[in-house]
C-alpha cells in the first residue's frame, strides 16, 4: 500500500528558498505593525505601570508598618 509521502514530488530548493523568504518577509511586517501600534500607546502602557508600582509600593509599605509595629 502506497504511503502518503510517496505520491509527493521532492520540493525543489528554489521553492523552499522562496517560502522561506515569503514568510520571512510576513515576519517582518508583523514587527513593524506591532512596534507601530505599540509606540501609539506606549505612555499609557509606561502610566499603568506607574500606577501598578504605586499601588506595589504602598502595599508593601502598609504591611511592613502593620508587622513592624509589634
């Protein structure tokens, strides 16, 4: 019984070669868009991050009062 693999030509090197352009291509266009949209809101992401280690630090500084106190 033939197997599934032998009913396939080889896969020339120039297609291989070609596909892996393309997709590198696609990756590279992937990054500039992420990095496009990511420098649209990276100060609001740089204000939350504040805001977490605001909220971070007086967390910390509430309990280690509270333990130090005793």
């Amino acid at each position: 019984m033939p197997t599934k693999d032998d009913d396939k030509e080889p896969v020339s090197i120039m297609t291989r070669f070609f596909r892996a352009c393309v997709l590198m291509l696609a990756g590279v266009f992937v990054l500039w868009l992420a990095l496009h949209l990511l420098a649209q809101i990276w100060g609001w992401l740089l204000l939350l991050a504040a805001i977490a280690g605001l909220i971070y630090g007086v967390i910390w500084f509430v309990r280690w009062r509270r333990d130090r106190r005793w």
